[in-house]
C-alpha cells in the first residue's frame, strides 16, 4: 500500500489483505407506516377515548411513592427563572403561565411534546429557591391535570406519557411536597393512571426512541409505584426485546442520529436509577446497552469534543459528552468502526475523520434523516477542517424553515452530488424516501495509515449512476488523501444515458479561512489556532473548476455561523468521472 503524496499519485491499491469489508442495505419500512398501519393506529386512538378506556383506567391510587430516581440530565436556570416569572417558553414559542389550558392552538410541535412531557421540572428542580420553584411546579401540574386528565391524543400519547411519568418520579419531591391533600391525591392518582394507560398503549403502534420512552415510563412506574412488580416485569420485558434492535451490536442507534443515541443513553440512565433509589440493582440490560452506546457515541466525537450533525439531530456539545462520561462504566471508551451503524473513524497524530459509510435510517425510525450519504468531518486538533452544515433536532430554539430543510439535503454536507439533486430523495415532511439503498465498505491499514472504500447506489435508477469515496490518512495524520469517483452502474437498472453535471463539496469549519491558490485548482486553509492546510484537487479526464463559495454552520446552541466551502465542479464523460484531492498539514 503505497503512501499518496498528492492528486496527482494514485491511492494505495486495495489488494493487501483488509481488516474489514461489509455492504449495509436500508431497512425494512422506508416508505413509513403503510395504509393499514395508519388506519390501526387511527382505531386505536378512537379506542383510548371511549367510556370503555376510561373504566379500563380506574384504580387505587397510591398513596405515596416508594423513592425518587435521580434526574441524569441538569435543567437550565435560565428557562427556570423566565417561568418563575411567568413565562413558559421552549422551541421559540412563549405560553403566560397565568392562563395557560394545555390545549392552546399555535404553539408548535416542539413546545407541546416538552409541555406535555413536564420536562420544565427540570429546569424549576435546578433553581436554588427551592419555595419558589415548588409553588410554580405545583401551579403548572395543577392546570395541566385540570385540563389534560382525561385522554387527549397528543397529551397521552404513549412516549410523552412516559416521559411525563418518569419526570413525575425524579422530581416527586418538587411537585409532592404541598400540605394540600387533595392535590397530593389527584397527582398520584393521575401517576397510577398514566401507569394503567401505558399498559395498553406502550407497545401499540410504536417504534424505536418512541417505544422505549413509554417502557420505560412504565418500568420506573412499576418499579416506583405501590404494587407495580407485575408492571415492571412486563415493562422490563417489553425493553428487553426493544433495545437489542434499537442499539446495534457495534452500539450504534438504529436511526442512526446521535441525537437519539445520547437522548436514550440518559433516559436509561434516568430508568435505571429508579431501582437502584431503593436500594436494589438495575437489571443488566441497562447496563449491558450503555456499555455500548457510549463507546460508539464517542466514536463520532471529532477534536474538539462535540460530534456533528448527523441525520437530523444538531451537534452534540462536549459538556452532554462529558456528563455522560463520567455515568457509564465505558463512557471514555471510543469506538473507531460501526459494522452495523455505518460510522468509521479515521484517526492520527491531531487528525480526526468520521465518516458517513452507510444507508439512510428508515422512515419508520426517523422522522428527520438527512440525504448526506458517504459525508465526512475532519478536525486539526481542536479545530473542525471539514464539517457539515448542522441539524434541527435538539435545538432549543427553531431555526427558519427555508434553513431547516436545506440542512438535510446532499449539498449541505462534505460529499458528492450529482445535478445538485439528493442522493436519498426528502419528502416535504422531512423524512427520507427512495434514493440508497446499500452502501458497500472495505477498511485497509498498514504503517502508512488508513484507508477506507465506500460506494453508494443513491444516483443509480434516476441517473444509472454509482457514487464511490476513498479516503487515506497518513500515519502521522498530517495528510488526507481522497478520491471520488462516478462510475456507470449495472446494465440491469434503470438507467438514463446522459452525461451530468457534479459538484464535491468541502464545507469548511468555523473560523476557517481559504484563500485560492495562483493555479486555480487549490486553496490554503487557515484554522483558528494558525495551522495551513493545502488542499489540492485534479480531475483526472475533462475540464473542471474549483470554487471558494459562502456556507454556514449551525452549532450546538443554535447560532448560525457564516463559513466558507470548498465546491469542485465537473461533469461526467461516458457516464463517468474521477476526482482525485488532498488536504496535507504544513508544518508541525
């Protein structure tokens, strides 16, 4: 395997012996739920709001709970402090606490799933006049079981009503201490009823991170709530099914967002707790799921401790990293291959490559992915080089709708497009359709670096197009060394003879600046800590042209930061083309 040097030089053959080969396909079910599905779930909901249900749900309510499971994940003292002052305000949206039903119209999706789920106890339970915090979580679950506590579609929906359960249970003691009796009695027994709900509802027409909020809502009740065993034991069994398909071997989530990953990281964590509040150990599935999410989450973490935007989720800052870190046993592991997840890791010396190397999630686990097949990030130590344009979910502010959906298209992130069209094809409800279907993978390395092959069929049946990536880095980290290539794809597909326009995007890292060089074909790259990266690029047949051009980045608080990309621009020849590139580190 000989070292590259630069575009010009081939890269290193393929035929020493690899350490890894795999072709991952997209699951079953891109198309989202079918008709039937839709139609079931339409019934089941009617169902939920009969008399029938409603005797269903009747019971004893508890009249204490037996411990309170410690909240992982802190609260933010500044949205606490704006609902001491009245004010209920997430995802942009600002609901007066004086007044507020629950059932207003307008408020967007993002602020009722929050509202609904009592996730503000979090940031009422951080504040440090604890008098205050309590008289304002009492006032706001008494107006929501005031208006909310018969069965309304979204409030009871079963992941929010897990979710509400299990904010219930971590912070009883700001919502339980009042003297009011009556009070007391109407939350433990909205508590008991949300438990006899979920028993119906948890595993009905759900799916994924959707499932195991409403398992494990229904776990910490059973566990938590007088006389739940028989609830927990068919909760607990319920996750032991879920989460083996959920989390792949290699730890990655099945809607491949790391978003998700690290939201079911702290909700096990959240569910764990409630046995261990009593005294007792968590079944080993929780643990046993941790150990491998950790690792694979941290296996996407680039220098400067945050991981990217990957298939709709917004970048992950380092404190949620570190947090998580210090509660899993595996937590400062990282995990460099994802054989089932599609994620690789490429490190060495202060270089960090992650790389996209798999198929869109299904429709039926995400409602967001992203067209950015075979997209990579880089960093120079703490410094991002190559990035991506950034992601919604996770945001806690909303970001404009023309932005929001061009962040999940192919040119919004550091890989290949054919006639400026997605790779996976988006639907106007932002999930995925048709487009990949299997991404291919070969992993070299020797003691001159690593070397990594991936294609994709996302551009074969409209464009009879198949789209491949190789990317080397050095031993010494100080050189990336790429190649893109579009090559014809198989007779047996659909395909349209024409010849097609392209670009391969590099879209540049906050601070980074690029200045062209005198031949056109190259650039200097300057990261915020004065380090040069040249980068170089050659087409190996017909013309071409580098362009230095505006893009953006979206961090992990929401700000929108102005960047730079690099755009290479070509067109094929016989349905065809061969883009060779290097980034290569001068100096130390």
């Amino acid at each position: 395997m000989a070292r590259p040097s630069s575009p010009s030089d081939p890269l290193p053959p393929d035929s020493h012996a690899g350490d890894e080969d795999a072709s991952l396909r997209r699951g079953e079910g891109d198309r989202g739920l079918s008709l039937s599905e839709k139609l079931a779930a339409g019934l089941t909901a009617r169902l939920y709001a009969t008399p029938l249900h409603r005797f269903r749900l009747r019971g004893r309510f508890p009249l204490k709970l037996l411990a309170a499971p410690a909240d992982p994940v802190p609260g933010d003292p500044h949205i606490g402090e704006r609902i001491l002052a009245g004010r209920l305000i997430h995802a942009g949206h600002t609901a007066m606490t004086r007044d507020i039903t629950f059932r207003e119209a307008g408020p967007p999706a993002q602020w009722l799933e929050w509202a609904h789920g009592w996730e503000w106890l979090r940031d009422l339970a951080i504040l440090p006049d604890r008098e205050a915090a309590k008289r304002a979580a009492e006032n706001l679950v008494e107006r929501w079981l005031a208006n909310m506590g018969e069965y309304d579609a979204l409030g009871w929906r079963a992941d929010l009503a897990g979710t509400r359960l299990m904010m219930a249970l971590g912070h009883a003691p700001l919502i339980l201490s009042s003297s009011n009796q009556i009070y007391r009695s109407a939350v433990l027994s909205a508590m008991a009823t949300w438990a006899r709900h979920l028993d119906r509802a948890a595993r009905r027409g759900t799916e994924g991170l959707i499932q195991a909020k409403a398992l494990c809502g229904l776990y910490a009740a059973g566990t938590l709530i007088p006389g739940g065993e028989v609830r927990a034991s068919a909760a607990l069994a319920g996750l032991n099914q879920l989460l083996p398909a959920l989390v792949l071997p290699d730890g990655g989530i099945a809607s491949r967002s790391a978003v998700d990953a690290l939201a079911l990281a702290d909700l096990l964590i959240f569910t764990a707790n409630a046995p261990e509040a009593l005294g007792n150990r968590a079944p080993p599935v929780f643990a046993d799921t941790l150990a491998r999410l950790a690792p694979a989450l941290r296996g996407l973490m680039l220098g400067d401790g945050q991981i990217g935007a990957w298939h709709g989720g917004a970048v992950i800052g380092a404190d949620a990293l570190d947090r998580l870190s210090r509660k899993v046993a595996t937590g400062t592991e990282i995990r460099r291959g994802g054989r089932w997840s599609g994620y690789h890791r490429l490190s060495a010396g202060r270089s960090v490559v992650v790389i996209d190397a798999g198929p869109p999630p299904s429709a039926r686990l995400s409602s967001s992915g992203h067209a950015g097949t075979l997209a990579f990030e880089m960093s120079d130590g703490p410094d991002r080089l190559i990035t991506n344009c950034g992601g919604v979910r996770g945001l806690e502010a909303p970001l404009a709708p023309a932005l929001a959906s061009g962040l999940s298209t192919t040119a919004a992130h550091s890989t290949l497009v054919i006639a400026d069209t997605n790779s996976t094809r988006i639907r106007d409800d932002g999930t995925l359709a048709a487009g990949v279907e299997e991404v291919t993978l070969a992993l070299r390395s020797n003691v001159e670096g690593q070397l990594i092959e991936t294609s994709h069929n996302g551009y074969a049946r409209r464009f009879g197009m198949l789209v491949r990536r190789r990317l080397f880095l050095t031993t010494d980290g100080t050189e990336l060394a790429g190649e893109d290539l579009i090559e014809a794809a198989p007779a047996g597909l659909l395909r349209r003879s024409a010849e097609r326009a392209f670009d391969v995007r590099f879209h540049l890292g906050p601070g980074v600046s690029a200045t062209p060089t005198a031949d056109g074909m190259g650039a200097l790259l300057k990261t915020p800590a004065g380090r040069i990266w040249a980068f170089k690029v050659r087409l190996e047949s017909g013309a071409g042209r580098l362009a230095i051009e505006p893009s953006v980045w979206v961090d992990a608080a929401g700000n929108i930061q102005r960047t730079q990309q690099l755009v290479v621009s070509g067109g094929t020849q016989k349905m065809a083309a061969d883009v060779h590139w290097s980034l290569k580190r001068a100096g130390k």
